[in-house]
C-alpha cells in the first residue's frame, strides 16, 4: 500500500505577486528587500535564478505564506485579497497533488512512478515558461497602448513616442532608421541634416503616419511632413525595443 507524504512547498514567487498587485517586479523585489532588512533574514535564502525569453539569467525571491503576508501589509485590501486567494489555490493544489510513494518492493512499479513523476514536473516546467514567455511579449505591448489610450488622437511625434517608451530619441530614431522605418530626407547642404520621413512600406503596414501641415515657411518653402507613430506602430516597437540591448535607459 502507498504511503501518502504531504509537500510543504508553500511559495509564492515575486513575479507572480507583482502580476497579481498590478505592480512592476522591480518595484516588488525592492519591497522584499526592505522587508528582509527589517526582519534581519538572509536574501540569499529566499533568491532564486530563472531564465527570461532570450534565455538571461534574472532573479526573483520565493517567499513562504509568513513573509507573503507581511510583504502586502501595505498594499491595499483588493490586492492584498487577490494574493491571498492565490496562496488559498497553491495550498489547495499541494494537498490535491501530495505524492503518493510507490511500492519499493517491486522494482517495475517504482520506476513507473518515477517516471511519472518526472515527466509531471517537465509538463508543469514548460506550462510555467510558456506563460511567462506570453507576458513578457503581451508586457511592451500592454503599456504602448495604455500610453495610446491617454492620448488624444492616438498618434505621437517621434519625441513624444521615445518619452513614452522611456528611450532617448535618439536611440529610437536610429533604430527605426535602422528597421528600415524612417529616412533622413535629402537636404540641400551636406553640412545640414534632413527631416525624417517614413518609409512607404511603414506607412501601408499602419505604423506609421504623415502629418501635413498647411502654409509655408518664412523663407517660402513648404514644411516638411512630420512622422507620427500610429497605435499599431507604437505597440510593435514597443516589442522591439523590449528585444533590443542597450537601447533601454
């Protein structure tokens, strides 16, 4: 007959805490930390290294039901809520999922359970990383079109759209200039920059948009176009700025 063996595996990491409470992970961890300070415990007990999508090495804390509870002290009654039915699930599910152990005395069937075991916790790995991997890619995404929703007209001057995105502008326009998204326009003097201008194709694809302006200038010539970044353009460059290195301030 096999024996029942109860888990205790009652963590909950900082990531799904800081997806929980609406809160950036950063900003989390950096809760942790003053937590640990105050209580004088050991960080290096509770950090853990977990791969990201381009495969880097990042870290996050795994926290006990005690320390879970003190760390939202001060958020707010709907998010400390929210973390506590998550810890209720994960309680739940260990107690569901206890392990059963196999007859040791007949060597077939403690293999079968091994390997049932094992390839339990590959199924559970890759569930994880597949809905890790969909939030970073919805992430840049999600925050592009809730910079979008606070603007008026849904488009933003390359200046604007580099702020948002909390990039310098010149670091953005490079890399649009080097995805082939805009142009420097031909100037008349070497020594002077051109104004920059979308690429046709970023325009038929809705990233891009052209915004005339009437009237001319002192000297008699026409303005120049400005690039606009469109909603459907603000949100793939916000996923391509999230994949780019040394871009990020």
């Amino acid at each position: 007959m096999n024996a029942i063996v109860p888990v205790q595996i009652h963590t909950m990491s900082s990531r799904e805490i800081a997806d929980l409470t609406v809160k950036r992970h950063p900003d989390v961890k950096r809760d942790c930390d003053v937590m640990f300070k105050e209580l004088n415990l050991d960080v290096s007990k509770f950090a853990h290294i977990y791969l990201d999508t381009m495969n880097r090495k990042q870290s996050e804390y795994l926290l006990p039901r005690d320390l879970v509870e003190t760390l939202i002290t001060g958020y707010s009654i709907k998010l400390r809520h929210a973390v506590l039915n998550r810890l209720r699930e994960l309680e739940e599910a260990v107690k569901q999922n206890a392990i059963s152990l196999p007859n040791f005395s007949n060597p077939a069937e403690a293999a079968r359970a091994w390997a049932d075991e094992m390839e339990a916790k590959q199924i559970a790995q890759q569930e994880r990383d597949q809905a890790v991997a969909q939030v970073d890619v919805l992430q840049p995404k999600a925050q592009a079109l809730e910079v979008l929703s606070q603007n008026r007209n849904g488009y933003l001057c390359l200046t604007d759209a580099a702020k948002h995105l909390h990039v310098k502008v010149k670091d953005l326009t490079n890399l649009l200039a080097n995805k082939k998204f805009i142009y420097r326009r031909a100037t008349s003097s070497p020594l002077k920059k051109g104004k920059w201008a979308a690429y046709e194709r970023a325009i038929q694809k809705g990233w891009l948009f052209h915004d005339y302006v009437a009237g001319e200038k002192p000297d008699g010539t026409d303005y120049a176009p400005q690039v606009l970044v469109t909603p459907k353009g603000l949100a793939l460059i916000a996923e391509i700025v999230s994949q780019e290195k040394g871009i990020l301030v």
